[in-house]
C-alpha cells in the first residue's frame, strides 16, 4: 500500500542515490558525473511533483481539472529539460540515464524499509 510516509521515504533514498552515484562516477567515470547529476534531480524533481499534485488532488477541494493539466504542463517542462540537457549541453546521454534511474533505486530502498520495518511501525500503514 502507497503511503505518504513511503513516498517521502522513496525521495529521500533516490536523493541519498542521486549524491552516491554521482559522487562514485566523480571518481570512476568523470565523464558522465555531471549527466549523472542533473539526470536524477531533474527525476527527484518530477517525482516530487508527481506526489505533491497527487497528494492536493486526493485532499483539496480545488477541481481535479486542474491537476490533470497541471501534470501535462509537467510532462512537457519535464521532456523540455531532458531535451536541453541532451541536445543543447550535450550531457553524456548513457549518464543521464544512470542519473534518471536513481527512481528505481529509491523505490527498492524505500520498499526494502518498508518490509524490514519492525511489525509496530507497519501497523498504522494498514
């Protein structure tokens, strides 16, 4: 079950990724780094717009018209970026989607937290 707490877990675990891998590829692919970089904040950024718009459409009473076409105009500055970063600063475009997978690794994270959680803290997740 998705919960606020788990997706708050997943961004912080993507953002611990995003530093790691960037951090390791400074060291061992220095060519990619920055690629590396910009590919997981520009995701951290969009999955943090994705929760905060699901969760005011969930809870608000503004129309949820407006959050539809609030993640259209998201998907668009989303692929706008991804275009600028690979096709006008020319960002190695294998290490931007290293950078864009930290998502993965922060889900793995944040659900491997979730089922290693003691039994007591599980309880109010139900």
């Amino acid at each position: 079950m998705v919960t606020e707490k788990l997706l708050s877990h997943i961004t912080y675990y993507q953002l611990g990724a995003v530093v790691l891998m960037t951090a390791l590829a400074a060291v061992f692919w220095s060519a990619a780094a920055l690629a590396i970089g910009v590919g997981g904040l520009l995701m951290a950024g969009n999955f943090w717009l994705v929760y905060t718009f699901a969760g005011k459409a969930f809870k608000g009473a503004r129309p949820k018209v407006a959050y539809a076409l609030l993640y259209g105009v998201k998907l668009l500055a989303v692929m706008g970026a991804m275009a600028l970063a690979l096709m006008v600063f020319h960002l190695d475009a294998l290490g931007f989607a290293v950078g864009m997978s930290s998502l993965f690794v922060g889900i793995g994270l944040a659900t491997a937290h979730q089922a290693l959680a003691p039994a007591q803290a599980t309880a109010d997740l139900r």
